[in-house]
C-alpha cells in the first residue's frame, strides 16, 4: 500500500476522483444481483421457498458483521483518512467476489458474505469523502450525482452481469456461466483497488482528523451514542433506518418475487433493473439539485420518503409484469430521500467526525440488513407455504411501504434545517 506522502501534493482531492471510483464498485456489485439468488437456488435443488430462506440468512449475517464492523472502519477512516479505509473494503470485495466463483457449497458462499460484510465500507466511507471535498451547502446536490454513480453501476451490472450467465455464454461455457459475472466483478473490484493505489487521493488532510482512535467510540454501541449527541442526528437516523429496512425488500425478494409472480427470466428481471437504475440515475443527476435548490434538503426527504411509500405500494399490488414496471417512475422519487437526509445529517458533525457519522450509519444500516432480510424473506416464504396468502406474494412489499409512511411522518418532525456546525473550508472544491 502506497503512503499517504508518496501522492503526488498537486493533485488534490475533488469530486472526480471518488465519483470514478464509487462507479467501478457500484457496477462490480451490480453484476451479481440478479445472479446470487439464481446461485443459492441452484445449490437449495432448486426450491424457491428454501432459496428465499437461506437468502434471509446471508442478508443477515452480512448485516451483523456491517453493524460491528462499520462503525470500527468510519472511526478508523476519521483516524487515518478515507483512502486507506477503501483500499480496504475494495480488496475485501474482490476476494468476496472470487471467492463466490469456486464455492461448491451454500457454507462457502456463507463464508465469503462474512469476509465482505467485515469490509463493505466502500459506500459510507465514500460519503465522508463527499464530505471532505464539497462545501456544505452543495452537499445533498453531489450526494445525488454519488447515488447516479451507484444507479448507474446497477443500471449496466445487472443487464451485463444477465448477459455473462444468459443463453449464449451458456453455450460457450456451459454451467460455467453462472459464476462467470463473479469472476468479472471480482476483476473489477480488483482494477478499483488499483485506482485506488495509484490514482485515488486523499481527502482528509492531517490536521483535520481526529486526534486518536478510541475504541469505545468505534464499537457499534458508541456509535449510536453519538447519533445522540447531535441535535437531531438521532430523529434523522431513524428516517434512514427505516429506509433502510424497507430498501431490503428488494434484494431480499424481487429476482424471487417477479420470477414467481410474473414468471420473469434472468434476463427480463436484468432489463427491468435497467430501467429502474435509468430513472434513479435521472432522478440524482437532474432532480436533486433543483428540487434541494427550491425546496430545501427537508424538501427532498419528504418527498423521497412518499415516493417509496407509493412505489413500495404500487409494486406489492400490481397484479402483472407491466402493472409493476408502470410504478417505477413513482418509486424513482424514493432517490430524493438519501441526498436530502445526507445533506441534513453532515450539517451537523465537523470535518473531524464525518467517518464516524457515516459508521454509525452503516452500523444503523447492518441493522437493517439483519432485520429486512427475515423480515421480508421470511413473509415472502411464510406467504407462499400457506394457502391463505398464497395470494399476496406481495406481502413483504406492503410491509416496506408502510415502514416508508411512518418515516415520512418521522421526517416531517424532525427534518427542520440547524444551524451548520463549524466546518474549516473543504480539502478543494468539488469537481476542481
């Protein structure tokens, strides 16, 4: 690993470079989506209901090591800056992703989701990155573009990732192919942890991190002590909790919910991830930053948080395939809800404690990742072995949307603008 003195000091950190890299993870991760599901199933002989059950479990132990590991890797990254703390999560990544291309069994594919929840600091410590780099007033407009970059990676990984293990690579390679989007996601994932060795700079200079590592700061418990310490952090925290759980719905059910439901293939369900990730993109790049400019960062939240609520709604009854993919547009609102609330939260922390805010967040968002998969993997599969709601496939969707209406009511309390902590001028201005 090259130090921190080896960088060259022209080049000095901005926007550019955080957004090239969080673009290379977002599609790395992008690939498997619609292909972990299909893996699982394979090695559960085939059984949706069983599948669904132990997808429950990797969504939770993976959320576990999240929830401990989180908070140790956004003190750490306040401690010794963002760039080592990538370098990190994006080795980690890679090795995930390997390691899933050899696994001969659900245990091995349990043990590389252990080794990537301990790591996957990628996005979080991207946000204090963000946070470093852009002048306050402008941060919920470039958490936007950081969420079109995560969009944009789900917009082209999924379709390539349905493209590796379709038909014609079947062909090439026979049962090969399901793992091949592995195998390419970890090249990725490699390439990133070189841009991030060579080419990435630092963003948070010396004199601008915290004078020690403390543990008792950095273990999960500490972390959500400081969402207390404040203001409101801890009003706006639950918000993102709840969205957080809610946003689990997804990859805990969709590629098992639409294939059950309307009978979709891998590469219909790859499409269908195309267009939600185009109007997410959409949303980020060309929304954000007028509605942030005319309505405020509370503005945005409010809106994100009835968009999900509606689009959550909308998907959990939609009766075909179409009805489904009609209700994007009003979900693709839900993109408004993490600038809105990013914006608001980093106003409220100095440069100094940006990594444990984003910790303590991931630490809420682990949670979340324990509880939404069991949640909304266990109704799924609850509803589908029982005959009385053997027609509500959609249950654990519902159960997302109302989870949104009680974070839009939460909002409305607590998503009122403070006064800007004291902040010293960023590291450069972003996109500089």
């Amino acid at each position: 690993m090259t130090t921190e003195a080896s960088i060259p000091t022209q080049r000095r950190a901005a926007f550019g470079f955080i957004f090239a890299s969080a673009l290379l993870n977002a599609v790395s991760f992008g690939i498997t989506i619609p292909i972990l599901p299909g893996l699982i199933k394979e090695f559960a002989g085939g059984d949706t209901a069983t599948a669904a059950e132990w997808n429950m479990l990797f969504g939770s132990v993976w959320g576990v090591m999240q929830f401990f590991f989180g908070p140790i890797l956004g003190a750490l990254s306040d401690r010794i800056g963002r760039r080592p703390v990538l370098l990190i999560s994006f080795l980690g990544l890679a090795f995930d992703f390997l390691f899933l291309v050899f696994a001969p069994s659900l245990m091995w594919l349990f043990v590389a989701r252990i080794v990537n929840g301990m790591t996957a600091a990628s996005f979080s410590t991207a946000n204090a990155y963000v946070a470093d780099v852009t002048p306050v007033d402008q941060r919920a407009r470039y958490f936007g573009f950081m969420g079109a970059s995560f969009g944009f990676g789900f917009l082209i990984g999924p379709v390539l990732g349905g493209l590796l293990a379709g038909p014609y690579m079947q062909s090439l390679v026979g049962d090969f192919a399901i793992r091949l989007p592995f195998a390419v996601a970890g090249i990725l994932a490699l390439l990133n942890f070189l841009y991030g060795l060579f080419v990435l700079p630092e963003s948070l200079p010396p004199e601008r991190r915290s004078a020690r590592f403390d543990w008792r700061r950095a273990n999960p418990v500490g972390s959500l002590k400081f969402l207390f310490e404040h203001g409101k952090l801890a009003g706006l925290a639950t918000v993102g909790f709840l969205f957080q759980i809610a946003h689990n719905v997804l990859p805990a059910v969709f590629v098992l919910y639409t294939g059950y439901r309307y009978n979709w293939d891998i590469q219909t369900i790859s499409l269908t991830m195309f267009l939600t990730g185009a109007l997410g993109i959409f949303m980020q790049t060309l929304v954000v930053g007028p509605v942030v400019r005319n309505l405020g960062e509370r503005g945005a939240l409010l809106i994100g948080c009835a968009g999900a609520a509606l689009g959550f709604l909308c998907y959990g009854l939609a009766p075909t395939g179409l009805t489904y993919l009609m209700a994007a547009p009003i979900f693709a609102l839900s993109n408004l809800l993490s600038p809105g609330l990013q914006g608001l939260m980093t106003r409220r922390v100095g440069p100094e404690a940006q990594g444990r805010l984003q910790g303590a967040n991931q630490s809420l968002a682990g949670i979340a990742t324990i509880i939404g998969p069991f949640l909304f993997g266990g109704s799924f599969a609850y509803a589908l072995k029982h005959e009385s709601l053997s027609a509500w496939p959609g249950l654990p969707i519902l159960i997302a949307s109302s989870l949104m209406v009680a974070a839009f009511f939460v909002a409305w309390r607590v998503g009122r603008p403070l006064p800007v902590a004291p902040l010293t001028e960023p590291a450069t201005v972003a996109g500089e």
